[in-house]
C-alpha cells in the first residue's frame, strides 16, 4: 500500500512538472507573439508618420495613450446626459422634422420580440436581447422613422414557428412620439432566409452563405428605401443613414451591404476573435488549427478585420474593450489613431490613412417598470405558507432545492460556456464554509431537457458543476433549475433581492455587462470580473466589487464580504438605485444618434438631380453635370480603350493653373458619355435595337458572366467561346447578356477582344481591374466601343488612399526580392500603363516567392491604409483597388444603379483563380465552376490564406454546379440551374 501511495505520488508529480512546462512553453510562444506584433506596429507606425510629412502637432508628439481621447470618445465624458426633462425636450426639439431609416444586422442565434430563449444554445445569448431592446429604443426615439433589424429566417422542426415569419413588428413601449408614426414607421424584425433550408445551424457554419444573406438584405432595403420614397421622401429613395453590425458575421454582412449601397456603416463586435484565440491558446487544450477548425477563428477575425476597414463608427461599452482588444487588430492601432485625428483636427492630410472612431456608449435597458423590493423573505414565505401559489413559479422551482430558502442567495445568471467561469465560482463556494454557512448559491444555466441533448461543451461544464456539488456535497445549497422563461429573470432579481442577496458574474471576459445593470436596477450588489464591461459599469454605479476571475479565494472573499457586512450591502444597493438612471435606454439612443449625426451622408451619388426624379428608370445614364467637380475628380472616359489621365487621385492637388483646363476636360467627357445614349422617351423603343435601354444590360432576361482567371488570352478565349456556343440561340435572341469579369485593364480586354475575335458589342459590360472599373459598350458604334461608369468610382472611392497608398505600395513592391538569387534580385515592379486611379497594379517576376497576400493586407492595415490586394493572373500580376470595390461587389451595384436581379446571374469561374475568387461564388446569382479550368498554379496562392475556401464557399449550394470545359456539358448544367428549358 505504501509503494503505491509513493507511486501515486510521483505519477502527480511528474505531471504537474510536464504541465508546469507547458504552461511555460505556451507563455513562451504567446510572449514571442506579442513581440512580433508589437515590431511589426511600430515600423508601420514609423513608416505611416514619416509618409505623413507635415509638422507634427503637440497631440501627435506623444506614443502613449494618455487620456480617453487618443483612442475613443467617451459619451459619459463628452456628451451631456439626459436627466432633466428641460434637456430632453431641448434635444428632441433638434430632431424635429427628420426621418431617419436604420439598419441593424445581427444573423445568429433565435431572434423575435417577445419571451426570447435566451440561454436555449450558445448563440442565443444577451446580445440577442441587446439588439432587440436597441431596435425597439430606437424607434422610438424623435427624428427616426423606422429600424429594420435583419436576421436569418430559420423554418426548421426544432425551432418554434415563430421564427420563419418573414417580419415581426416591435412594441414600441415609448407612446411620446405617435404622432409622427406613419405607414411604414417602427421597429422590426426582417427574416431573411439564407442557408440551408429547413435547419437551424451555429453561427460557425453560417460564414459561406454570408453573400446569400447580403444579396437577400440588399433586395429588402432597396425595396424598402423606395416605399420610404413615396411615403416620405418626396418620390426619392429614402436610403439607411447607416448599417449597423451586430458581431463577426454581421459585420462583414454589413461592410458588404455598406459598399453595395454607398452607404456609412457602424460596427459593434460584442465579443471578440483576436482575444478568444489569445485565450483559447492560453488555457493550451487546443492547438491553433484545432481552434480554427472547430471556432472558425480565422474566418471570424478576416471579417472583424474588414468591418475596422469600413466603419466609420466602431461602437463599444467600455475603454477595456479598445484598449486590450482591440489594439490586437492590423487595422487599429490607438497611437496612430491619435496622430490622425489630430491631423484631422488641423485640417491637414492624412495622405490616405483612415482610423475608425471608437465611440463608447454604455448598454442601455429598460428599467422604468422595475420596482425595486424592500423587505425580506421571512415576512412574505410565512404569510403565504398556506397558498404557496401566490409566489411567483420559478420562486417555487428555485427553493425547493434549499434546505433553508431564508438565507441570501447568490445569484449567477450565465450559459454554460467555459468562458463563463461558472465552475470556479463553485469551486470558491464549496472551499469557504463561512459562506457556505451564511448564503445559498443559485445558478441559472440556460434551459436543458436532457444533458445528452446538450452540445458537447455546455454538456462538459454542467456535468462539471454536478460533480462539484458531490464533491463539496452542497445539496440543499445549490440551486439549478433547469428551465426558465426570459419573463421569469425579473422575478429571479426579486427574489434574490428579497433575501438580500449578491449578483455575481465570474466570467472570464465580459464585453457588455448587461446583467449587471439589470441586476442593479432589481437592487442587487455586484461582484464581477475585472476584465470587460464591469469595470465601466462599477466606475458608474459602484455598487459591489471586482475580482480577478482566475483567483478564487478572491471570489469567495468579495461573496462573503458583502454578505457579512449588512451595511456594506446596503451601501452598494443604494449606489446601484442611484446611478442606475445613467444606462437608460433614451440615454444610449441619444448617444447613438448623435454620432451617426457627425458621420458624412453617404447614399448612391446618382440619384442627384435637379428635379427630384429617380435617374435609375430612365433611358439615360445619368448625365447632370451639376456638382460634376464633387462627383468625379478622376473621371475616366475610354473611346478607344487607352488610359487618360493620372494613375493617383492625390495627384490633381499639386497644381492650381490647370483647374479650368481640367474641369473642361471632365465635362467634355460627360458630354461623350451622354452622346448617341440620351432617348427620345417620347419614341416606341425597339429592344432588339441599338436604340434601346442603355445600357442593354438592362433589357436582358438573364446576365451571362465570365469570370473564368486565365493568365494567357488564348485560354479565356476558348472558354468564352464554349459558354458562347452553349446558348447561342438565346444569345442572338438577346435575352442572355454578358459581361467579362476580370483583373484585365480595359486596354488588355481590347487587345484579348481583337486576338479571340470577338467585338466589344457581344459583351454589355466589362468589369475592369478586379472590380475597380466597370465599362459598358456603347449602343453607336461610331462613338467608339466603350463608356465608362463614373458613378461607379463615387461609389467605391470611399477611403481610397490615393498617393499615400501608392507611395507605400512602392516602398514595399522594392524591398521584395528573391533571397534565394545570388543578386537579391527584386521581383515585383509597378506596372504604371495598366494602373488606373482606383486600381494601382505590379507586375511578378517570381510568383513563388512573393509574400502571401495575407502578408501584403496586414501591411497596409497596420499603416491605416484601407484597400484589397488581390494576386492575380496565377500571381504574376497585383492589383491593389479599394476596400468597397471588388468583382462581385460590381455585380451588386449593376443590380442597385441598373435594377439587373441578381437572381438572374450566372457566373462562370474555374476551379481556382484569383484570391478574389470566393467573393464569386455564393449569393442569389447560380455559379458554373468549369472543371479543370484554372486548377493548378493559382491554387498556391489560396493555400496560403488564414482560413479554407471551404470556411466561405458555399460548395454542397443547390446554386453551384460543375460542369466540363465543353459546350453540351455548359448548357447540361445550365438547364440543371434552371436557367434553361431542357
């Protein structure tokens, strides 16, 4: 026996020497990590500074983050609060007369209005009440008109009915402003369905029918803004004054929606994926790839990337959240957000570099029905002993776990997810018998039938907890219902208010913190963690304490302090009561529709005309040349597909002499343009003419695009003749239209247009550069072949950053150089005569030892510098256009400036191509993938992404088929799509 108790006591031994070793090599790795971002930062930093020239003001001098100002706005410092009725009826007096249309975006999870399943899985948590109660606040606020809050319609058997209604109207509980309610006005819940069918999926599998979502909510709010229009826009489209991202797959929801429309976007990321890897690979269960695998981490953190790219407004509720989160990102860096907008304060140029503003908005709720309780439990549970009805049902559910229901109950209120910390809190209950002895701990896990049916980590802590219990056996003092309804959690505040009880949130991060406001608001003091939102939160209130939720002693020492201490308690209580009003939810919206107040309108540039009518029903193009020097000051007019102009947008500021001679140049473009396409409306118009809709895309029952990334003409030829051949009947018909997609510059697609023998009149349009030039051909052949959308660049040019960006592009394509030579030779060089304004692209020598394009982004994230880079042409080519522009994004706008459905689309692509290539795949269009097509070099440059295409593509679509590079297997495939009569 004795041998083996030392036996026993080695095996411990040797395993916590190999534990304590791992910890160190993980603290090793992440310290090596955080070293290398740190080097990275500061040379982008120095790099962004020395391209910024100017003298550096006294706010720029400084590389620490001194006050809230270097990296965020705080509302509580800046703005005033509400809390007089004088300064609330000033404010509204402001918002008099406006109509403001919102859209809020939050895909995942279970989302209605009334008796929410919050706790039901994982993805039904507080941020779907958040959204709610924010959608229906903000109806009801003065100056707006109606909030649209989009998400997945789900019509599977194990959800409720409820949530495959298309749209769900809110209660708007604020009755101050009827009167300026109208026909369409108020707060709903927009279902749009995406995914698969039938089945309610986590939101780690919703990322590759992102673009399905996109194309459906881009449907509704066209629709939408155009009965706004007739309703209250004097026949003008009423378009969002912004789009608002609820987490990771929102936001990239969002930035897609915001680029397709024009249109500001705000962002909100609620949790976090730079942090939950950083955590995740500190707890050392995982590795890297398996948390990728099972988390989508890489997937998530490219789509937070790209929301930093495009916001204009990150909101969050506390300064943590900015300064240890996200400081973490490529695309923020709190320093160098500080020396931009000192620059911007100075009105002086930022040479193309754009931070996002960090505005910090404490949560709101609704509090103004809550009652706080007075009294205690003694009084109420022995007058009713004789009608144990008259308690409230989940009153009844919790005690009958207690041996004695009078003592003061710990309330925790959480899912059971690892990061909720809920096993340490239990652990730092069972090892303090004082506490043990003086209180009850309840748990609110969520909703459960059976704990098989749990998911695999709910189901590891629960089962955790219950082990627990044995362990310390703490049966009679740990309550653990396992259902409740959402109605229900006011009533379980009450009743640990009634006993005098604690709220506690142990989690190991807590972005918002909502529970403990509404815990303050019922009375109840706090304990919570030192990481997140509770910080801000306690700074407002101070109404409890604050723990490190990795120590437990220290949990069990807060619990029992204020449980001991009656005055304490009841000092935390008061304070609670007091400040409580600061988190109203008039507080939050006034806040919030302020600085979507100080954001730049931003809507289709198009729809400017002098007489109010909406330009995009008519036969015309668009050709006002009023405010033609704001519209375009890098307009590009092709005749004969040769490159005019500049090849920056920066590059018109250094000369005042040619100002004239430039704005004659821009309107004798215009007046080109407009030549040969402006109609006689009063005329029949022949669709099978020349003389028809401009552009005949228009007139086209369906829309044929060749997006097939060959490096060689001769290879897109033939393909385009295959597809060609596939529907030639239809093709002369003319109700099948095409369009070249590509990464060609319109001078090349002239050339590949004369070597394949084609005319530019057999395709509509030509989507140039990767998506940063779409041209059409022009109805009169003797005005030259190609006209150039100019609209299209107001649309895309948003953060574009110019010459600053090129310079910096210069920087880097010149200290690229093959290692491997004996000369260090460089292998990527400018390619000037294929650049554009809006597009700057290189040539590659040596495509196998160039960078990833991940690499090549997080560059220029860290130097502030908002674009895509996309390796085309199997790598020998860069082209760098920006961040709103891509190929798919062009197929968006045809369908917001043209009305062409993108329902209508099909598009051909290879089985690989460009690093644009996802973006072509998925959405409402169908997609022709050609077998063999493109399925060797290019490959190398997709192998080297953060994530797998299969983590964005959606391969197992009903929209998706494959098809031989052959005619008869093309129009096989298109009759399986349903494009085609069999």
């Amino acid at each position: 026996m004795g041998r083996f108790c030392i036996f026993t006591r080695k095996t411990q031994l040797a395993q916590d020497i190999v534990e304590k070793m791992i910890d160190h090599m993980l603290e090793g790795e992440l310290a090596q990590r955080n070293a290398k971002r740190r080097l990275e930062r500061e040379r982008g930093r120095r790099e962004a500074v020395a391209d910024m020239s100017e003298d550096l003001s006294e706010g720029e001098k400084g590389d620490t983050v001194g006050d809230l100002s270097a990296h965020g706005d705080s509302v509580r410092g800046r703005l005033p609060r509400i809390n007089s009725v004088d300064a609330m009826e000033a404010w509204v007096n402001q918002q008099k007369g406006k109509k403001l249309y919102i859209i809020l975006i939050s895909l995942h999870g279970l989302l209605r209005g009334d008796n929410m399943e919050l706790g039901r899985d994982s993805d039904t948590g507080g941020q779907v009440k958040y959204v709610v109660e924010l959608a229906r606040a903000l109806a009801s606020m003065p100056g707006v008109y109606r909030v649209d809050l989009l998400t997945r319609q789900v019509s599977a058997p194990d959800v409720d009915w409820s949530y495959g209604e298309p749209t769900e109207m809110l209660n708007i509980r604020n009755e101050d402003f009827l009167d300026e309610m109208g026909e369409s006005s108020g707060a709903y819940i927009v279902r749009i369905p995406f995914g698969p069918k039938d089945k309610y999926i986590p939101k780690e599998l919703l990322w590759p029918h992102i673009p399905e979502f996109v194309d459906g909510a881009l449907n509704h709010i066209i629709r939408m803004s155009k009965s706004l229009g007739e309703q209250i826009g004097g026949g003008k489209p009423v378009w969002p004054v912004a789009i608002h991202g609820h987490y990771a797959d929102a936001g990239d929801s969002a930035a897609l929606l915001s680029g397709a429309l024009n249109v500001p976007m705000l962002f909100t990321g609620h949790s976090l994926g730079r942090d939950k890897l950083e955590q995740l690979l500190k707890q050392g269960r995982l590795s890297r790839d398996e948390i990728n695998s099972t988390y989508k981490i890489m997937r998530r953190i490219e789509a937070e990337e790209l929301s930093l790219d495009v916001s204009e407004i990150v909101i969050t509720s506390t300064r943590q959240e900015i300064e240890e989160q996200w400081r973490l990102y490529d695309g923020f860096d709190p320093i160098l957000e500080r020396k931009l907008r000192a620059r911007i304060r100075r009105n002086v140029s930022c040479y193309g570099r754009f931070m996002p503003r960090m505005a910090i908005i404490p949560p709101g709720m609704e509090f103004h029905h809550i009652v706080p309780q007075d009294g205690d439990m003694d009084g109420e549970i022995e007058g009713n002993e004789d009608h144990p009805s008259s308690h409230p049902s989940i009153w009844i559910e919790i005690m009958r776990f207690f041996t004695n229901s009078h003592k003061p109950m710990i309330l925790a209120l959480a899912r059971p997810d690892p990061k909720k910390n809920i096993t340490t809190l239990v652990k730092a209950f069972g090892e303090c018998r004082p506490l043990r002895e003086l209180a009850n701990l309840t748990l609110i896990m969520g909703n459960r039938d059976g704990i098989d049916e749990m998911s695999s980590t709910s189901a590891s802590v629960l089962l955790s907890v219950l082990k627990l219990i044995d362990k310390y056996d703490l049966y009679g003092q740990v309550a653990y219902p396992k259902h409740h309804k959402q109605s229900d959690v006011p009533d379980i505040y009450r009743l640990a208010a009634k006993t005098k009880g604690v709220f506690i949130n142990p989690a190991f991060i807590e972005p918002f913190g909502l529970t403990l406001i509404e815990a303050a608001a019922h009375g109840l003091p706090m304990v919570a963690t030192k990481n997140g939102g509770p910080v801000d939160i306690h700074r407002v209130l101070d109404n409890g304490l604050l723990v490190d939720p990795h120590d437990q002693q220290s949990i069990a020492d807060a619990l029992l302090k204020l449980v001991a201490e009656k005055h304490l308690w009841a000092k935390c209580r008061q304070n609670g009561l007091k400040n409580i009003h600061h988190f109203s939810w008039p507080e939050h919206c006034k806040a919030y529709l302020s600085k979507i107040a100080g954001c730049k309108p931003r809507h289709p540039q198009w729809q400017k005309s002098d007489d109010g009518a909406d330009t995009s029903d008519t036969d015309s193009p668009g050709d006002s040349l009023r405010d033609i020097q704001d519209l375009s000051l890098n307009l590009r007019f092709s005749l004969d597909g040769e490159k005019t102009g500049g090849s920056g947008n920066d590059s018109s500021l250094g000369s005042e002499g040619n100002a004239a001679d430039k704005k004659s140049k821009i309107e004798n473009a215009v007046l080109a343009w407009s030549k040969g396409v402006v109609k006689d409306t009063r005329k029949a118009v022949d669709h099978n003419s020349s003389s028809g809709k401009f552009p005949s895309l228009r007139r086209r029952k369906q829309i044929f695009v060749v997006a097939v990334d060959f490096d060689n003409f001769a290879s897109l030829a033939e393909a385009t003749r295959k597809i060609f051949e596939a529907v030639e009947k239809e093709r002369v018909e003319g109700s099948i239209g095409f369009i070249l997609s590509t990464s060609l510059a319109i001078s090349e697609i002239c050339s590949f247009l004369a070597s394949g023998g084609f005319s530019p009149s057999d395709f509509d349009a030509f989507i140039c550069n990767s998506g940063s030039d779409l041209y059409y051909s022009t109805p009169n052949p003797e005005d030259g072949p190609f006209v150039i959308d100019f609209y299209y660049h107001s649309h895309i040019e948003y953060r574009w950053g110019g010459e600053g960006l090129r310079k910096t592009l210069f920087r880097w394509s010149s200290s690229v150089i093959d290692k491997k030579a004996e000369d260090a030779e460089r292998i990527v060089y400018s390619a000037e005569q294929l650049s554009t304004d809006y597009c700057y692209a290189f040539t590659v020598k040596k495509p196998g030892s160039v960078p990833p394009v991940k690499e090549l982004q997080k560059v220029l994230r860290i130097q502030a510098l908002r674009c895509h880079a996309i390796y085309c042409q199997n790598g020998t080519r860069i082209n760098v256009i920006p961040v709103l522009a891509s190929r798919s994004q062009a197929l968006r706008y045809l369908y917001v400036r043209w009305g062409v459905e993108l329902a209508s689309m099909v598009v051909f692509v290879g089985e690989c191509g460009d690093t644009d290539y996802e973006g072509l795949l998925g959405g409402l269009h169908k997609s022709v993938i050609l077998k063999g097509v493109c399925s060797s070099a290019s490959s190398q440059f997709h192998a080297n992404r953060s994530y797998p295409l299969s983590d964005i593509m959606p391969l197992e679509s009903p929209n998706v088929v494959q098809a031989a590079e052959e005619s008869s297997a093309i129009r096989s495939s298109l009759e399986q799509l349903g494009c085609l009569k069999s």
